[in-house]
C-alpha cells in the first residue's frame, strides 16, 4: 500500500517554484547573445537563490539562511554588477554577439542532457522521505554547476566565462541551503568574501587582457601549448 | 607557542610589505616573515612529532603529523623561495611599486598555503584553496606578458571552476554527515561519523572533490592550466606553486580518504588508483613533446601528483608512509628545479630548449643545478625521489598489485629518459651560440640554490630521526 503523500506546504511549493526559475536563468546564461543578458540573467539568478534561502529558513525557523540570503542579495545583485560596471563598463554594455564554440539551440540542448544527467546521478540519494527541500535543490544545484562549467567550455570570452564561474558558486550554494543549511556561519562569509575577490580579480583581468590583444575574446589566447619536437 | 602565529606573521608582513618604502625592505620583511614561519612550524612540528596535541582554536586551528609535515615543507619552500625572489626581482625590469605588489601578494599567498593544513574545518580548508588560486594569479601574470597573462586566466578560470565542483562535494559531505548523526564539521568529527554515512552520498561527495580539487591539485583530465601557469610565473613562484601548492591541495583530497574508508561499501581505492595512473600517462605523454624547460619541470609535476595519488589507492600503511615521504622528497626536488631553472633563465635569456646548448661551459652554477635537479626529479639514486618511489613500488609489489605497480614502475622509468634527455643536451651539448649569456648570476639566488642544493642531497642520504617519526605519523594519520 502506498503511504499518501503528505501535502505541500506554501514555503516548498514557491520554494519549487524558485528553483525552477533559478534553472531557467542558468539556461539563460548559456543562450544570451549579449555580455548585458549575461549579467541580467546572472542577478536574476541571484535573486532566486536568495528567494529559496530565505524561504526554506521559514519553517522551520533557520536564522542562517536569512543570512545567506542577505549575503547573496548584498554580494551579486548589488556589489558586483556595480564592481563591474565600474571596471568594464564598455565590456558590459558592447552590442555585438558573444563569439561561442557550439550554437545557442544545439547549447540548449546539451544543457537539457545536463539536467537529465544531474537528475539521475542525484536520485539515488534522495529516498522519498529526504525532505522536499533536498528534493527539489540538489539536483537543480547540481546542473546549474554543470551548465556553468559548460558555458565555460564553449563561451571563450572573459565576461561570459566570469558568469560562468559565479553561476557555478550559486549553483553549489542552491544546493548547500537545502542540504546543509545550519553550516557554521564563518563558511558563508568568508564564501561572499571570496566571490568579491574572484569579481575584482577577473576584473582586473579582464582589462589586462583587453589592453594586450585590443578584445575580450581569450579564445584567440593560445600560444601555450605543447608541440611536437624537431 | 600557539600555532595561531603561523597565520598571524605573514599577514602582518604583508601589510608592512605595502608600506612605501625603499628597494630592497619588501625582500627583507618577506624573508623575515617566512623565515619566522619556518621557526614557528618547526616548533609545532617538534611538539607533534613529541606526541603533543597542537590546538590554535580547538574545532578550527589544529595540527597533527600530517597537517606539520605539509606545514614545514611550505615553510621551507617559502623561506628559500623569498631568498631567491630579491635577487631574481632585482634583475627583472619591474618598477618599484610592482616589486612591492609583489612581495605583499606573496605573504598573502604563503598566508593561503600555510591555513590550508592547519583548518580543520572543511568549508574553511575549501575557502583556503580558492585563496590560494585568487592570490597568486597575479604572481603568475607578473611579467604582464601576453602568455602570462593567458596562463594566469587559465589558471584562474580551471581551477575556480574545480573549486565551484569541489564546493558541492563539501556541501554534500556535510549533508552525509549530519544524517549519519555527526555534530562536528571537523576531519576528526567527519571521522568519527563516517561508519553510518550513506555510501552513495560519500561516494559522491568524495568524486566531486577529487574532480574539483584534482583540477587545482594537477590531475588529468583538468590539468592543462598547470604547465602553462608553473612555466610562466616566476620561478621563485614556479617552486612554491609546483613544489607545495599542488601538494596542499592534494593534502585536502588525501584527509578525505581515511574518512571514506570507513564508510561501508566504497571503492574509493579504484578511483584514486585509475585517475593516479592516467594523470601519469598522460603527463608522459606530454613530456616527451615539451620544448621548454620550466614546462619540463611543471608537467613532471603532473606526473608526480599522479603518483602520489596511485600510491594513495594501493592503500597500505606502507604505501601510505612512501606517499609522505614522495611529497616531502617532491616538494624538495622540485623547488629546487625551479631555482635552478630560474638562474638558467638568467644566464642565458630563454626558456627554449633547444637554444640552451653546453650550459656546463657558458653557466657553471646553472649548468650543475639544472643537471642535479634533474636528476633529483627523476629519481635518480640516491635522492630522496628516487628512495621515496621505491618505497611505494614496494608496497605495491608486497600487496600483490602487480598490474598496477608494473604500470607505476613502466611510467616513472619513461618519465626519467623524458626528463633526463633534454637536460642532459642542455648541460652538455655543444654550445650553438642562440642563447645570449646574461649578467652575473645575483648572491641571493645562488645562496638559495646552494641551500635548496643540501637539502635535497642531504635528504637522499640521510633522514634525522626526529623527521622520520614525523613521516611515520603523517602516514599514520591516512591509515583506517
């Protein structure tokens, strides 16, 4: 006989609801043609994680993941879209297309086989009893960690692949406040403080490159390799 | 003294390190404060190796055989590595303030290195590695060349993206933890919990962190940043990043083990031989293709982490205690290929091998350190590579894993005449005249080759006894 399901409360549907949109945005961040839709889907992004957090805290009542939250609002929708925009303010707001490996249908594609992939490799650890919470952030987490490591593989220049990096750290937090979310407090501070530094760093990067080979396209950096001897 | 100083010394020294002051102060106050280090990990090393327990901050800063062992050897390499940087700066067109950039990112980086084995504290250890990536990729990129600059950003862009991995295995390893009713987030408390883990969940944890940090740590598939950024830095930063970063951050992979042997039904130990074995293949492979020296030196690094990871998966005690003798004799050996690959860059202007032709004629003290590095790093006898390999073939042989040793033993073997034929047409060769010779070679890097040069000579031959307790515990601390 199977057990009746118990009913969803309010927080895990919209807590659903948030992951899935969470996704969307990072299928966004692989299909946007421009640096600007990046970043736009990146912060929408953001927001939802910090949506999620702060959702699971309410019942029961986890005053970390306020915490999480606030970070995350604080670090990627305000400190680093301004961070950038003071630092690359031509980078972001360019209006020519991203230079990408594989085209953006056949991209969406391969991201949906990363869902389908995170989904699988995730279901064997979620009983029907592991928490609706866990249910629906592990594996939404997992492929937003995937398709931010495939954005890096096909997108060869230095903005997308920064909201590659990011998207990739959100992807892995989507999953840690629904997992492991009475981690100590330290951890989470000291994780914003290490997404700010990537931020400045790749920043400072960025401009770098730019003054040396007059674009952004590291693709076209490829004069380090092995060769064949004479 | 409290453990905690060997935090607190080179945070200091980097903010004095920004101060305005003239030339040579930032060489000064980093030698000091790595200097400093040194002494204070030699003391917590001496108190371990005693049998004392070193807690900074019970829960977060503690320090056991093996946590000491990686401390000293970052310690050692950094304390020769600062020697070497003054007078290799010095000869290096990089303006005042660049030099002082210099020297305050390189506490901070030492700062990175020396937190990683002294947390305990995973999610903390995870947020050390990241900072080791984030505070050193200006020291990668700081000839500001157009290939530094492409090594630095794949390093940054490789190993954040390992780290992202790796961030969601730790996150899982605490989810395993508590449902298997741990309280404590520590190595011991994960220990103690690891019998009533859910296999799946370690088992998943534990891939995710060997992909992730096997990124930053050099194993294959995710190692092609490696060779670019440890051949493109400079070499005072090549020793520490080939000779010790790798090192630590494989340290992380190798706490986890003893935790998920015990929980039940993983097979771990095939894993950690099968990507061992491939990142050896593979770095063979490149090494017969390498056509500049400091990338020799980078990818035997490869080929070196690999091994350490094989001689993790043959998973006995004794293989275990070869492993931490491998990563004592490597971070040794190859920061010493690095000093002696940088005076080689001074006296002759390239990095190419084929323009460096009788070296041993145009650069006496480059000729010979490049020709003991190399032999060092290969493992020829009777340096302590070549002493630290055989413990772990002999481990491996005594277990009955014949396939997987003769494999070790094929590679190694290959990887020597790899190593060993450039170097030896390098030191020998008749000069062809391309490689223009240099100034004179600065005090400070010859002191430091000199002394590097002892080390790893003295070690081949004979290991102080107080040193080989401590060994006998950093491997006893990866047995179940």
């Amino acid at each position: 006989m199977a057990p009746a399901l118990p009913a969803l409360s309010w927080t895990v549907s919209l807590n659903a609801l948030c992951g899935g949109l969470f996704l969307l945005c990072a299928f966004g961040m692989v299909a946007a043609r421009q640096v600007r839709g990046c970043l736009e889907f990146f912060i929408a992004q953001s927001v939802f994680l910090a949506a999620s957090a702060f959702l699971l805290g309410l019942q029961p009542f986890l005053w970390h993941l306020f915490v999480v939250g606030v970070l995350t609002v604080f670090t990627k929708t305000l400190v680093i879209p301004w961070l950038l925009g003071r630092m690359l303010h031509e980078e972001l707001h360019t209006r020519r297309e991203i230079d990408q490996q594989i085209n953006i249908p056949t991209s969406l594609l391969i991201g949906l086989a990363l869902v389908v992939l995170a989904y699988v490799l995730t279901a064997p650890l979620l009983p029907v009893g592991a928490g609706e919470a866990a249910r629906t952030n592990l594996p939404i987490g997992l492929a937003s960690v995937l398709l931010g490591a495939y954005t890096l593989a096909i997108r060869r220049e230095a903005m997308p692949s920064l909201f590659g990096l990011l998207g990739m750290e959100s992807g892995a937090l989507f999953a840690g406040i629904a997992i492991a979310p009475d981690m100590p407090l330290i951890a989470e501070l000291v994780g914003a403080f290490d997404v700010l530094v990537l931020a400045f760093i790749v920043g400072v990067f960025t401009r770098a490159i730019h003054r040396h080979i007059g674009s952004t396209d590291v693709g076209r950096l490829a004069s380090l390799k092995e060769e064949p001897g004479p | 003294m409290s453990p905690n100083w060997i935090l607190i010394v080179p945070a200091v020294a980097a903010l004095l390190c920004a101060l305005p002051l003239r030339a040579p102060a930032g060489a000064v106050i980093t030698l000091a404060s790595s200097g400093a280090v040194l002494a204070l990990t030699i003391s917590v090393a001496a108190q371990v190796q005693a049998g004392h327990t070193v807690v900074g901050l019970p829960g977060w800063i503690e320090a056991d055989g093996l946590s000491a062992l990686m401390l000293l050897l970052t310690a050692t390499v950094g304390t020769l590595a600062a020697l070497f940087s003054w007078g290799y700066l010095a000869h290096t067109p990089a303006r005042p303030w660049a030099v002082r950039g210099y020297y305050g990112n390189y506490n901070l980086f030492l700062l990175s290195m020396l937190a990683v084995p002294l947390i305990v504290e995973p999610n903390v250890v995870w947020t050390a590695v990241e900072l080791t990536t984030l505070l050193s990729v200006m020291l990668v990129a700081f000839d500001n060349t157009r290939e530094a600059l492409e090594a630095a950003w794949k390093y940054v862009v490789l190993t954040i993206m390992g780290a992202a991995i790796a961030l969601l295995g730790i996150l899982v390893l605490y989810w395993a933890m508590q449902q298997a009713g741990g309280t404590q987030f520590t190595w011991d408390g994960l220990r103690a919990a690891a019998p009533r883990m859910a296999p799946g969940r370690a088992e998943l944890a534990f891939l995710l962190i060997l992909v992730g940090f096997g990124a930053k740590a050099g194993l294959v598939p995710l190692h092609t940043w490696l060779p670019d950024a440890h051949s493109q830095a400079p070499s005072p930063v090549c020793a520490l990043l080939s000779g010790v970063e790798t090192s630590s951050v494989l340290y992380v992979i190798l706490r986890l083990l003893p935790i998920l042997h015990a929980v039940p039904g993983q097979r771990l130990e095939a894993w950690t031989l099968a990507v061992g074995l491939i990142s050896m293949g593979v770095a063979v492979l490149l090494l017969f293709r390498v056509r500049d020296y400091k990338r020799l030196f980078a990818i035997s690094t490869v080929e070196h982490m690999g091994l350490m990871l094989a001689a993790a998966g043959l998973g006995t005690s004794a293989a275990h205690f070869g492993l931490v003798w491998q990563i004592m004799s490597h971070a040794l050996a190859k920061s010493f290929c690095f000093y002696a690959a940088g005076i080689a860059l001074l006296a002759t202007g390239t990095r190419d091998i084929s323009a460096v032709r009788g070296l041993i004629r145009t650069s006496a003290p480059a000729g010979s350190a490049l020709l003991l590095g190399g032999l060092a790093i290969a493992g020829a006898p009777p340096f302590a590579v070549f002493l630290s390999e055989f413990a772990i073939f002999r481990a491996g042989l005594t277990e009955g894993h014949y396939l997987a040793t003769s494999l070790l033993i094929a590679l190694v073997a290959l990887a020597f005449f790899a190593i060993m034929a450039p170097i030896n047409r390098m030191v020998f060769g008749t000069p062809n005249g391309v490689a223009q010779p240099g100034p004179g070679l600065p005090r400070t890097c010859l002191a430091a080759v000199g002394l590097a040069a002892v080390l790893v000579v003295l070690l081949g031959v004979y290991v102080p006894a107080p040193l080989h307790t401590l060994l006998r515990m950093a491997a006893a601390v990866l047995a179940a």
